[in-house]
C-alpha cells in the first residue's frame, strides 16, 4: 500500500479542486459531440449523451458541496480549470486522449474509456508516474508531484481515503458554513439527488455515488437506485440495444438502438482559435461562445458560493449555448478540407478575474436552434 498523498485539510482541499476540474473536463466533450447530430436525426444518441451532461453537472455540485463543508472555495473560473483539448486521462497503465470531436465510433469510445471502471491490479500500483507528454492529465495528485492515478475510480478511492484519514486527525473538519450548500430543491437531474455534506458519512456518500454512476468504482450495471450507469448507457450506442433489469455487461436484450455516423456535422477535432481565418466572421462567433462559455462557468462559480437559486439557470444555460454551437458546427472551416467549425473551448483570462462582471451565458447566442 502506497503512502497517504492526502494528510490534512489542505491536501484535501488540492485534491476536490482537481476532482471539479475532472468533472467538468467532459462536459466540453459531450457537448461538442451532441451538438454536432443533425437536426431530427439519431435522437437515441442524443438522449443519452445529453442526459449524462447533465448528470455530470450534478457530480460537478456533489464535489462543490464536499468542497464548502470543509471551508474550500469552489472556482470554476480560476486559471486552467478548463483544459486544453486534447488531454489526457487514465486508463490503466496506460493514457488516452480526450479530444472535442463529433459524435463518431472514435468519439463513443473515447466516451466508454472516460466512465470504465478500473481498480489498479496492486494495492501499491494506484500512483503511477505521469508521462511526458505535453498535454494535460486530468487524473493527477497535487500533493504527489509528477504521479497521476491508474484510474478516475482509484482518484475517488484516494480521496475517501483521505477524507477518513483528516476527519480522524481534525474533528472540526467539517466547520463550513452549511448557507452554501445546494440542496436538491436546487437541482434535478433524473438520476440521483444532490447529497448535502455537513459530515464525514454525507461527503464520503457523495464520492461513492459520483464513482457508482459512471466514473470508476463497479457497482453493477445499475446502480441502487436502478439508474444505468454512465459507462454501460454508452456501450449501448456501441451493442445496438438497451439493457434491461437482469442483462449481462456485454449482452443487452432490450429495444434496438441505431445510431447513424454520417447524420452528423464533421467537425474538426479539438479545433482552437488559431483555425479560424483572422478577422473572420466565423473566428468572432468562435470568440464569442468562448466568452459565454466562460460567463456559464461564473455563473455555476456563483451558485457554488453562496447563491444556490443559480444552479437552476446554469443547467438551462448550458443547454442554452445550443446556438452558438449551431452557428459553428453547421459551417465549413476555411482550409480544413471540409471539415466543419466548433467551438474551442479557450475561455478568456477576464472571466476568471471578475466573474461578477461576465454577461449572462448565451447573451451572444443566435440562430438556428436544434
């Protein structure tokens, strides 16, 4: 058994900071894929990928609520929160790149290797040396430097670990004012309720289900509560069918699902702004969705401090955001062969600086809607 990475409340602190920016990291990927499905076509792909955004939204406020119960700041506009595309997470001994790409056989299974659980084969094997790879690695320990995770499910499992360990040692741990929880009046997602933390059993459940629903601890198909779990409702789009009470992880025998590659907008992968020809229309819409992307972030940043009402807007305003996709997606991107525009994800410095300030998240939006 390797050595605790996490010995007191600022360790933890480091480490719940890493596990928003994790959460968050996928929502880009998700979106990018959603939106590039053509208009009226393969609703069964769409379903499912916007369903679990949208549960990642939850995870993003589960780890928030640890994070204020231990007398942490969540900040969602703080430099680097949002990584450079392609990046990398964990897959064994092994990384795999994170990419915005459109919804495609590559991008599922990409989507597959996010929420695949995995238990390191060793109990000293949970910390391996990042490799040098130039891109980000999303996975890491900030108290380890140069070591990342086998797995996001063993990330999960070092931070419980932690948590046990702190409370122990510190009994006044959880001394966060309880006015900047978000309860579940706040949120609902369809699959689970936001857990409020005042307690080491309350945070430790709120890790659990976050890793349960998808990303690395196995419990099953289907969760206690009966919800397929993330990794398994991808592999769906992979099998052909949805799964049923009572299947086996690689033999669905529900309804059929089909999915249809080429109804899809073929967006260039992990495009950034230096794509786009300067001075371009195309390069201002570019800009501007980073600019609502950036405002949707301070607004979540708020609603984790202290203004709870807001997280209700911000999950409609992530949706909301549809059109500044729309207005990327469906047009060609000058010399990129065909390929087609998409938003980059590079979110100006201003809004990490005075989020107050940021314009309501869409302001910029118009269009087509899909």
């Amino acid at each position: 058994m390797t050595a605790s990475t996490i010995n007191n409340r600022d360790d933890l602190i480091s480490y719940l900071h890493v596990a928003m920016a994790l959460e968050h990291a996928t929502i880009p990927p998700y979106l990018t894929a959603y939106y590039s499905i053509q208009s009226t076509t393969n609703s069964d792909a769409a379903h499912i990928i916007r369903v679990v955004a949208v549960e990642e939204m939850l995870h993003l406020t589960l780890v928030a609520n640890i994070l204020n119960a231990i007398g942490g700041r969540p900040d969602l506009t703080r430099p680097g929160f949002v990584p450079s595309y392609p990046a990398y997470l964990p897959d064994g001994e092994d990384d795999f790149t994170v990419d915005l790409r459109p919804l495609s056989p590559e991008a599922v299974e990409t989507f597959c290797k996010i929420e695949r659980p995995g238990q390191a084969p060793r109990a000293d094997g949970r910390l391996l040396r990042t490799p040098d790879s130039g891109s980000p690695v999303l996975a890491f320990s900030p108290t380890a430097e140069g070591m990342r995770f086998y797995s996001i499910g063993e990330f999960y499992a070092e931070i419980i670990e932690g948590l046990e360990k702190v409370a122990a040692d510190d009994p006044k741990l959880f001394s966060g004012d309880p006015a900047l929880q978000v309860g579940p009046e706040y949120f609902y997602s369809g699959g689970g309720a936001v857990i409020v933390v005042s307690d080491l059993d309350s945070a430790c459940r709120a890790l659990r289900f976050i890793a349960a629903q998808g990303e690395g601890l196995d419990s099953g198909i289907y969760d206690a509560d009966g919800e397929l779990a993330h990794y398994y409702r991808f592999r769906q789009l992979q099998l052909g069918r949805y799964y049923q009470m009572g299947d086996a992880p690689d033999a669905p025998s529900g309804p059929p699902l089909s999915v249809a590659w080429d109804d899809v907008y073929n967006v260039k992968v992990s495009a950034r702004l230096a794509d786009y020809p300067a001075g371009s229309e195309l390069a201002g819409v570019a800009r501007d969705f980073n600019a609502a992307y950036g405002a949707f972030l301070a607004l979540l940043t708020r609603a984790f401090n202290g203004h709870p009402g807001l997280l209700q807007d911000a999950v409609c305003d992530m949706f909301r955001l549809r059109d500044g996709f729309n207005l990327l997606v469906r047009n060609p991107l000058p010399g990129s062969d065909g390929l087609h525009a998409a938003p980059t994800f590079e979110i100006p410095a201003a809004f990490g600086a005075d989020p107050e300030a940021a314009p309501a998240a869409g302001a910029s939006a118009r269009g087509v809607t899909r």
